[in-house]
C-alpha cells in the first residue's frame, strides 16, 4: 500500500526574535510561535529505519534558528516566506505551510500572526 499523504510538522516552536517595526520591539527579543507543515510525495515511507533516508524534522528547527540569529526581522511575513523558501528548496516537499504568532501583542488576543502556503 503506497501512503496518499506524507507529512512531518514542527508545531508550536517558540523562542525569541528580533521582530517588529515598532520602536519597543527594536530594544530587545519577543516570544514568535512558529509552526511548519511540509507535505512529502506519496511513498511508502522511508526506504529504511535511518535517519537518512527521511527528511529530518532537525533540519527544518535548524533552518530557524538560522534565519533568526543575529538579524532583526521586520514583519512576520518576511520570516514566513524566508522559511518557506529555504525548506521548498528540498525536492521531496511538495507542499509546506508555515506560520508565525507573536502571542504577547494583545492582551485580550491568543496571539497575530501570519500563514503562507505553497505547493508545487
């Protein structure tokens, strides 16, 4: 039986980031939540039990924590589509959708945020 539908996520992935076009968000870090689904081709899973020969959810933290180092970002948007780009870059996803929260903004809201999706 081949699987219609592959995909690894990383979900709820919080740390701090230089972000914001307002004066306050420039003198320091906020909490950004980020979340990433990525979409494999149908398959049978991987061709053997090694890290391998899967696409390792490692990469998809490191990838992160790379675009936010030692940068200050502007907007949310940037960092999604930044992030979207590099992880559509791997030929095996056919598909991602990437979001980010800035869950301290309001205080009567769960968090703003911003969502992209692509697909090959």
């Amino acid at each position: 039986m081949t699987a219609s539908r592959r995909t690894i996520f990383l979900k709820d992935f919080v740390l701090p980031v230089r972000m914001g076009i307002h004066a306050h968000e420039r003198n320091g870090p906020q909490r950004v939540a980020i979340n990433v689904t990525l979409e494999l081709g149908p398959g049978d899973g991987p061709a053997s039990d090694r890290i391998a020969d899967v696409l390792n959810y490692d990469v998809v933290r490191e990838t992160i924590l790379e675009l936010v180092a030692d940068r200050h970002i502007n907007l949310q948007e940037t960092l999604c589509h930044e992030i979207l780009e590099r992880l559509m870059a791997d030929a095996r996803v056919k598909a991602a959708t990437v979001s980010t929260m800035k869950p301290d903004v309001y205080p009567d809201c769960g968090g703003v945020g911003y969502e992209v999706t692509a697909r090959r």
